[in-house]
C-alpha cells in the first residue's frame, strides 16, 4: 500500500469510529462504501469493515462499560437474539433483488427517525410503550428484530437497535447508543469469524481502519455523556435522513442497472 492510502484508510477509520461512539452505529455505511471506492472488492470490502468494527466497538464498549455507562447483561439480553436472528434475515436476503432491499432499507431509516419520537409522544398521551410486553421479552424482541433486518439488509443493527430501544425499552437515547454499540461487538465477531473462514478479509488494511476508529471511539464515548439529550438525538435523526438519501440514490443506480442488463440480455 502507499502512504496516501494508508492515511485515507485511517482517516475513513476515524471518522467511522468518531460516529460509532456518537451515535452507536459500527460505520460499516462509512467503511464499505469507501473501501469499495479505493478499488476494492465489495466481499473484501465487507469482510474488512467487519473487522475494522470490532476492534472499534470493542474499544467504545470497554470504554463505556469503565465509565460506567454500560450493562454487559443488558448487551447479552440483546446481542444473542441479534445474532440468531440476523442469520435468518441473510437467508431470505438473497431471495431478493439488490435495488429492493436497498429501497426497503431506505424506508426503514426514515421510519426510524419517527420512532425516535414516538414513546415521547406516547408518554405524553399516557401510554407507555414499555407495559406492552415484559422488560426480557421486549429485549428479545428488540435484539431479535434489528439482527433479522441487519442481516436482511446487510448493515449493523445500530441504525435500527437505537430507535427500538427507546420505544420498547423506555430507555434514554445515550443508554441506546451505549448499549447498542455493546451489541454491536458480538455481531462483529460473528461476522468477522464467517469472513475470516471464507478468507475474504484484508487484515493490514483491516487493523488500520480498526486502529484509526480506536481513536475516534475514544473521543466519541467520552464526550457522548456532556451532549445534552436533544442534541444526541437530531444528531441520530440527521444521520439517519442523510444515510436514507445515499441509500435511495443507490437503490436508483441499482434499478437502473438491472434494468439495462434486462433488456440488453432478454430474449427476442
């Protein structure tokens, strides 16, 4: 690799660890599509982006956990629903066309940014959303269905964990945040381990991502705690609105591809 590389590989590190922290996302959204703009493959990309995520959710979590921010027991109670289901959503992902999904996704991110506001709007009105279900059955159904539509969309389950902690659990947006970033290191490992068996991941650029977000993370999770609360949270929803607008602009790009090739390859 040369030099400009590596530094662009630390600095698209940083940058996703720096919103790992913030905003309790791995950055495979960052990481993946600059990977595959550098000239890798998207398998390569990927796979590297997955390791780079462990070691930067790994970092943000230890940190969290010794400030006393996070609940290892409420990650387990998340990350092992997430992690069974997420293997069924990438079963059925491939029973889809890629454009699809991505516009399923795109719509699922803009959902998001609603759910963010409706327990406070619900507690408003006096229904509380957490009396629906037992706190361990709202944990399970929280962390089995962002695994299922992580791996149905093929993204980390923070994007879609965040929001649904908030409106099942009652939790605060910074508990989310912190704790989906603890659950976002056991997905990694799983990912991590599948990729490493397949041999698809690129360990030195993968460790210089991973490096560079150790440093990001660092920073992001000290400094999540001093943000107030409604800051952190059109922070998350202005992330999601920008991801939603990249996501439709390739589902478009995806559909006008497929369309192309359909009618240069049908038959007459």
């Amino acid at each position: 690799m040369e030099t400009q590389d590596i530094i662009l590989l630390i600095l698209g590190g940083l940058f996703s660890g720096t919103l790992a922290g913030f905003l309790g996302i791995g950055g495979g959204v960052v990481l993946v599509p600059m990977m595959v703009a550098f000239g890798y493959t998207p398998v390569q990309s990927v796979a590297t982006s997955s390791l780079a995520i462990l070691v930067t959710s790994t970092a943000g979590s230890i940190q969290n956990w010794r400030m006393g921010f996070l609940s290892w027991r409420q990650v387990i109670l998340l990350g092992i629903p997430a992690v069974i289901m997420a293997q069924a959503g990438a079963f059925l992902a491939s029973r889809f066309l890629s454009y699809m999904l991505l516009t399923g996704f795109g719509i699922l991110l803009l959902s998001n940014i609603y759910l963010v506001q409706l327990r406070k709007q619900l507690v408003n009105k006096g229904a509380d959303p957490v009396q629906i279900m037992t706190p361990l059955a709202a944990r399970l159904v929280t962390g089995g269905l962002a695994g299922f539509l992580a791996g149905l969309f093929g993204v980390g389950g923070g994007v879609i964990m965040v929001p649904l902690q908030i409106l099942l659990l009652g939790n605060a947006i910074k508990t989310a945040i912190q704790t989906s970033l603890g659950v976002i290191v056991l997905t990694a490992i799983s990912s991590s381990a599948g990729h490493a068996a397949a041999g698809n991941i690129l360990p030195i650029q993968g460790l210089i991502l991973g490096g560079g977000g150790l440093v990001g993370v660092q920073f992001s999770t000290r400094f999540l705690p001093k943000l107030p609360d409604r800051a952190v949270s059109i922070l998350f929803r202005s992330m999601l609105l920008i991801l939603s607008v990249y996501i439709f602009i390739q589902a478009w790009q995806d559909y006008n591809a497929a369309s192309v090739s359909y009618i240069l390859f049908k038959k007459p």
